[in-house]
C-alpha cells in the first residue's frame, strides 16, 4: 500500500455557541475558510489535483444539509470540478473523514485529499432536525439507543464511581492548561482567523457595519474555580453529578488537513507534517456511551502494534469530565501525555468539528516536542468509541 501523509493542518478557533462570535456565520463559510486556508498553504499544490473533499458533521440537515461538503468546497473557491462528500459518525465525524481520505490514499484511488469536519451548534443544536422519528420497535426493545448524552454521562459516573469534586477538578484543570496555552501561544500555528462582520451603533446612533478578526478560542474561562464549579446543579439527574461546568461546551468551529500520498508530497517538495499510521471504530452499550474509547484504543494498539507507552501524547475527548475520567483510570492512561493543553470542557465540542479539531492540535503539539507518536480518540453517540494514530517524524 501507498503512505498517507498530512501536509497541512488548520482549524478554525473555537466559539460559543449560541452567543459567541462565530453565531452567525454559517457552517459552509467556516468550512471554506478553511479549506481556503489548508490549499493558501502549500503554494506548490494545484488545486485541480484535489481528487476529493471528505467533509464531517453530526447534523447533516438544515444549514448543515445539501452535502455541506460540497457547499464548502466551493465556499472554499475550490473548482466545480472537485467532488465532495459529507461522512457523519456523530462526534468522531471528523477523524472518520480524516481516516477515509488516507484509506482512499493507501489503496492508490487518490493522491490528494482534503478531510476535515464542521459544526455549528449555533445554527443546529444537536437533535434539532424538523422532525425527530425515532424507530419505534427500538425504541420499545433497546430505548437506551435514544437516550440523552447526558443520562449515559450520569449512567457511566454510577457504574465507574467517578466522585463529582473529581469530576469538578478535572474540568478546573482542562479550563487551566487551555488558558495557559493561549497565553503560551501554542495554539496559534494552528488556528485560521475568520473575518467576522456585525452591525453597531456608532456614538451618533447610526449603525454600520463592522468587521473584526476573531483568533482566539473563546472557551477557556480564566474566571472558573473548584468553588463556582461545585455551586453549580446538576442538569440531567436529580440528585446527579454532571453540571454544565463539568460537561463539553457547545460550541462552533472547524477544522481541517490535506491528505497526500508520500511520494506526490515529496516530488512537490512539500513538509511533511504527520503520518496516518490507523484508525479503529468499537460499539459499546448506548448506556454507556462514554465508554466508547476502553474498545477503540486497544482494538487501535493490536491494530498498529504501537503500546500506549509509545504514545508521546493522546487527545481524549472530553465529552464530559466524568467520561474521561472513566476511560483514563479504565486503561490507565498517562494523565502527564493526556490532553496537555486542555479538552472540550474548556475549548469546546463542536461535534462534527472534533475529531479533525483533535488531530489538527495533536500534530501541531509533537512539532512542538520534536515529534513522536499522537493518538486520538473520542466516544460516539449512539455507543461507539473511535481512536486514530498519527506521527510525526
């Protein structure tokens, strides 16, 4: 088979949803201008040697509908005649994508592949689809398939005693190391600045129009504490432990790589970024949704024959501080190598986003560190997890 190599990997910040700067911009916009931005960066690339557009979201309806995939290929400026598709694995979407075009690429049907993963959660709360038709005989014989994330948080903090003040400091903690990242400037290779344009008054009372660079994440709150965090009630359980300070944000943002056979990046004279070494998708219980990753990693590990001590850092995704604190003490995760630069809990979950979120960050992290290997690796609604390897020479 043929190497699967990144030569570029960009994302968007990351924003609040429903009040943050990127409310109004609409997905297909983030994506193009990523994807405008992956194509600006490798000056010796023809855009017309682009053999596909792989492009994830959770919400694949509405302003994410009509094959977002497509709509942001040409958002991007990219030629009609590339072709594009939309993948959809709900929280593992963007790694999905990011696995297939290297899959198309090892196989030898493809050389170039853009991959990558968007959501507004702003324009689309997830399940916000017009009409909601839940299959009724599952819905009588397995109903834990259409359970809330939050309830299989709650299920997964039960049956793996996850302590809320635990749950609570593991959430301070990401909050922090995000912080000190911004501050740090290791995010800043990474992230796309999006021009965003909004309507103020001026001083006489006159409205105009005014456009301002947004270029930081928004999540992180310098502001949080053990203290404002054990304040805060429960919001699925009565009597439960996941708050909306220990849970994902919502959020809004995308993400994005260009996928290129080894010796196609070479002849172009191209940096190598990152090796696509696997991927691996699991089922578990939907009741336990979190869990996903105590599959997928060891199914990735046999897979690759790569230990976990081999694994210079892994970005788990913190669906909620429970759930993560569930898969790390499960398998035994390195905590020192584990989400060094804060989670989703600070940063924010925008669901089709992520995965490919997760790899741009992992691979712009062992740069950093002079290289080695990164894992990824998120739970899946419905009851899946997901974990991919990359490295960096």
């Amino acid at each position: 088979m043929y190497e699967a190599v990144i030569v570029s990997a960009l994302r968007t910040p990351m924003a609040r949803g429903n009040r943050g700067a990127l409310r109004h911009v609409s997905p297909s916009e983030m994506s193009g201008h990523v994807i405008s931005a992956l194509v600006a960066s490798q000056a010796a690339l023809d855009p017309l040697e682009i053999d596909d557009v792989i492009w994830g979201t959770a919400t694949p309806e509405r302003e994410q509908g009509l094959n977002i995939a497509r709509v942001a290929t040409l958002a991007g400026g990219l030629s009609e005649t590339i072709p594009a598709v939309t993948v959809n694995r709900f929280c593992a979407s963007g790694l999905q994508t990011i696995a297939q075009g290297a899959q198309a690429i090892m196989a030898g049907q493809a050389e170039v592949v853009i991959a990558g993963g968007v959501e507004s959660m702003s324009y689309l709360p997830f399940n916000s689809s017009n009409r909601i038709a839940p299959n009724c005989a599952l819905s009588e014989s397995d109903p834990d398939l259409y359970l809330s994330m939050g309830l299989t948080a709650e299920n997964v903090a039960q049956k793996y005693n996850i302590d809320r003040k635990d749950a609570d400091l593991f959430s301070y903690e990401s909050h922090q190391k995000a912080i000190d990242a911004i501050k740090s400037g290791r995010y800043a290779n990474e992230i796309v600045p999006i021009p965003v344009t909004s309507v103020v008054s001026d001083e006489s009372g006159n409205m105009k129009k005014v456009t301002t660079e947004f270029a930081i994440d928004e999540g992180p709150r310098g502001d949080t504490s053990i203290e404002k965090l054990a304040k805060l009630r429960p919001v699925f359980k009565m009597g439960g432990s996941v708050t909306a300070g220990n849970a994902s944000q919502v959020s809004d943002g995308a993400a994005g790589v260009i996928l290129m056979r080894r010796e196609k990046a070479e002849a172009l004279g191209l940096t190598i970024l990152a090796v696509y070494r696997g991927f691996t998708v699991t089922g578990v219980s939907p009741a336990l949704m979190g869990i996903g990753p105590v599959s997928a990693i060891p199914k990735l590990i046999t897979q690759t024959g790569v230990a976990v001590d081999d694994i210079k850092r892994i970005e788990l995704n913190e669906a909620f501080s429970c759930q993560s604190l569930a898969v790390i003490n499960t398998l035994g995760l390195p905590v020192a190598r584990t989400n060094v630069n804060g989670g989703a809990i600070a940063l924010g979950h925008p669901l089709g986003c992520t995965g490919a979120r997760l790899t741009v960050s992992i691979i712009h992290e062992l740069m950093r560190e002079g290289g080695g290997n990164g894992m990824v690796t998120m739970c899946v609604g419905g009851g899946m997890g997901a974990a991919g390897l990359f490295e960096v020479a």
